[in-house]
C-alpha cells in the first residue's frame, strides 16, 4: 500500500465471536453480499478496542486521534468473490471521527459515551475492562460492558484454521445508501503485520450491541482472542468493479 488514506493503531484490542445460523446475518447484509461461513456456521464478532487514527502527512493529535471504538461484524464474499470484513455497526467514542466514517467510508458509525481501563486481577494477572453508551444516532438505549483477563501468548501450533479465518482479515466492505450511489458496494484495505495473539478469559460480559443490529442475542460462551495492538494502513475505499483485485484479476 504505498498511499494509504488513513493510519490507524489498533491498540487494547479484544476479538469475541459467537456462531450464527447463516440465515440470520444474511438478511442483514445488502444485495451482492454473501455471507462467508466456517464448519457451516456464520460468525459475529463483538471487538473493543482503543483507537488512534490520523491522515498521512498529519500530527497526531491527544484527544481527537484516541479514543475507544467497539464494531459489531461479520465476513461476507463479495460479487467478484473478494472476502471482507461486513460491520454491521461501529460505536465509537470521538464525534468528528464518527462523522468521518460515516460520509468518508460509508460505515454505519455511531457516537458513543466509552472507556477502556486496564487493572490487574488478584492473581497479578492484567485485566481490561470496556464500556459503551450509545448516544447518536439510533434510538435504543444500546450498550456494552465487558471484562477480559489476558493470558499467555498462543503458541504457532495452538492456532487452528479458525483462529485465523477470524483475526486475520484485510479487507472491508462498505456500501452507500445515498440515491446517487445506491447499490454500490466499496472495498477497502487493511495492511498491518500478522497479529501477536494472547489468550484471554471473559470475566464480566453484558452487551446488547450485538441484539441492538437486528440479530438474536448470541448463545454460549465467545470464543476470545486478544492483542496488545499493531499499526494499520488503510487504503481508500474503491469501487469493487474498480479495485486493484478486480483490475489484477481482469
């Protein structure tokens, strides 16, 4: 990627999925999408973590460019067969950040009251703790309150084929409700080196993110994934009919 459009830090960051019959997330995502599944099952993803972001070119700024995000997503094939991240919402806590995503990438952001703590646990063991408060723009009183004990790293042979299909993602689909782009669907990506994965254990976990897309409340326990964190390049977001892949693959 040697222009991105945008640099990131993921930092704190906390992967939580859940399976889902396909049917259920499929009637949420828009037309040319097609949900991607694994062992048969569609997954949803509940990821908090704290934020940095910046334009190349632009100092970083203490207060603007952090702040705590939560995305509730999904994994969808496209029309041409590209694979991608779906969000089916973002919650995060700075409102120019929100309104950048949501008419810069066409993300359905909202603003959110949030924080993300870090402490440590009786057993000396390190804990972080994320809160979510929706304030704009849906409606419903939707929130999040999650607490995770961190463990060891994960040795190369402890992560299978699933570990992988859900953590590492490099791209992410947008679409554009406006009625002059109607219909269109967008790929963006995403270029950071593979993540140094830790186990983690829920400690206290009490969300209604998830239930607040339009899906059923999630059954059984999350499968947890964390990471200190890792610098990310995104790349504009491109037409899939015109994306570098389209283009190579043409």
């Amino acid at each position: 990627m040697p222009r991105p459009w945008m640099l990131h830090r993921w930092d704190h960051i906390t992967f939580l999925h859940w399976r889902y019959e396909p049917d259920e997330v499929q009637r949420l995502l828009p037309p040319g999408l097609t949900i991607e599944t694994f062992d048969g099952s569609a997954w949803v993803g509940l990821v908090p973590f704290l934020m940095e972001v910046r334009a190349p070119g632009v100092p970083r700024l203490p207060w603007l460019s952090v702040f705590p995000e939560t995305n509730v997503r999904t994994y969808a094939t496209g029309p041409d067969g590209e694979t991608g991240v779906w969000f089916l919402t973002l919650d995060a806590a700075r409102l120019p950040g929100v309104l950048t995503g949501r008419w810069g990438y066409e993300l359905p952001y909202m603003w959110s009251r949030m924080r993300v703590r870090h402490g440590v646990d009786d057993g000396g063991r390190a804990t972080v703790h994320y809160t979510c408060s929706r304030r704009w723009p849906e409606p419903w009183p939707a929130t999040s309150d999650v607490a995770i004990r961190i463990g060891s790293f994960f040795g190369p042979d402890e992560l299978g084929d699933l570990d992988h299909w859900l953590t590492a993602r490099w791209s992410l689909f947008s679409d554009h409700p406006s009625r002059r782009r109607r219909g269109r669907l967008d790929l963006a990506r995403a270029e950071h080196p593979p993540w140094q994965l830790r186990k983690a254990e829920v400690v206290h976990l009490d969300d209604r993110l998830v239930t607040a897309t339009g899906l059923p409340a999630p059954v059984g326990e999350p499968l947890v994934h964390h990471s200190v964190g890792t610098q990310v390049r995104i790349s504009r977001p491109y037409h899939l009919a015109t994306s570098p892949m389209a283009e190579r693959r043409a």
